[in-house]
C-alpha cells in the first residue's frame, strides 16, 4: 500500500472532536512539547487495528510516515515497526533498529518514544550485548533521546537487570525537562517492582537531588505511610 492511500485511510477514521482533545492532552500552544505537531483524532485502538494489516509495510513507506507532520501517521508507523520487529530474525532486527536510529529525530513525542525505545532500542542493545548506543543517547542535549535511553531500560527491567536503569537515573537528577522527570520517575517505579529494597536505597541516597515529580511518580506503588515519609525526609 502506497503512502497516500494509508494517509487517506486515516482521513476516513479522523475526528475532529478526538483531534482537539489530543491537542489539548498533548499541548500545542507555542513553546510547548507538541507545538509543531498537527492531530487529526485518530485513536491508538484504532492504529493498532489498522497498523495489523500493513505489517509488510516497505521502509519507504514507513519513511514517508514517519516524516509526516501528522502525529497518528508517525504513531503508525512505529507501531508497525515495532510489530514487525517482534516478528523477525536477528538479522531483520538490525535492519530495523537501524531504520529506527536513523529517523530517530521523527521519534519526538513521549508517545512515539514509549511506544518503541523499549522494544527496538533496549531489546537490540540487550540482543547485540552492547549499550554504546544508548549510553550515547542519555548523554544527549536532546531530552527525547535522553528519554528514549531511560525508557530503553525497560526491557532490562522485564529481565531483573536494573544497574543501568539506577545509573542513568543518577546522570539524570538534575534534568530540567518535566518530561524526562517523568519518565525517570517511571522506570524507577517499574525497577522497585523487581528490587524494592534497591529502589528505596537510591531514593534515601539521592532523594534530596530528586526532582519532585520523579520522585512521586517512583514511590507510587508505596504504602501511603512510605510516600509521606519519603516526600518529607526528602525535601529541601
């Protein structure tokens, strides 16, 4: 299927009732995250269904979305990469996480970047045994790689292994970008599922560091006595 035709396809499923909330949910005023991003309300149910029968997509056509300035058309076709990355051998895997890597700068929303860093960026790196890739990332002046990096340990996470999410969580404590002390806060979170006794360990280290936002989104799944505690002993 050529791109103009899944674009109009998408057309035919837009709403613009839909298109406004996401605007409002994903903030596009100027100077926002989301400002240079166009909706059209079309929902991810609605992508996921759409995007199982363009699983043979070409990367051209992938290309094509994923440079769009609509944002359900990059959704699209991240979720179509990262279905067929779950379906193909090692060797396929690399041609995709490349294509990944290669347009990673189209990959600029917490979405698109929660969709796919885990499970193309973290699952390659762990399958090729490196993380060079995502050591560089994290390093990054641009908070959505620094993001995709972060969120990459989650597939680490799925497998006990949670250094690298601590250690990346220590580089980042004193990142400015709300976004990133979300996404910090988050993996923390699904860290101390694994090893809560790790998690509290780093947070009575480096809490007082800790923006405020990361910090509760981390002790969530806490005792309401252990989230009052922390959020006093840690404050400045």
């Amino acid at each position: 299927m050529e791109y103009q035709s899944i674009s109009r396809n998408l057309r035919k499923l837009s709403s613009p009732d839909k298109a406004l909330k996401a605007k409002r949910y994903f903030k596009t005023k100027p100077g926002d995250y989301s400002a240079d991003d166009g909706f059209i309300g079309v929902t991810t149910p609605e992508l996921r269904k759409m995007a199982k029968s363009l699983l043979s997509l070409s990367f051209n056509v992938l290309k094509n979305l994923l440079k769009s300035e609509i944002h359900e058309e990059r959704l699209l076709a991240i979720i179509i990469m990262v279905d067929q990355y779950k379906k193909s051998d090692f060797q396929q895997r690399k041609v995709i996480f490349q294509f990944f890597m290669k347009y990673k700068n189209r990959i600029n929303n917490w979405d698109l970047v929660d969709t796919s860093a885990a499970a193309i960026l973290g699952e390659f790196s762990i399958q090729n045994h490196s993380f060079e890739i995502m050591n560089k990332l994290i390093r990054s002046k641009l908070h959505w790689d620094r993001r995709k990096a972060i969120v990459a340990t989650h597939a680490l996470i799925k497998k006990g292994e949670l250094d690298l999410t601590f250690s990346y969580a220590k580089m980042l404590l004193q990142d400015k970008e709300d976004l990133m002390h979300k996404a910090t806060g988050w993996m923390l979170r699904e860290a101390g599922k694994r090893d809560k006794k790790l998690l509290k360990r780093f947070i009575e280290l480096n809490g007082k560091k800790m923006p405020r936002t990361m910090l509760r989104y981390a002790i969530e799944h806490f005792s309401l006595k252990d989230r009052k505690k922390y959020l006093l002993t840690t404050k400045e």
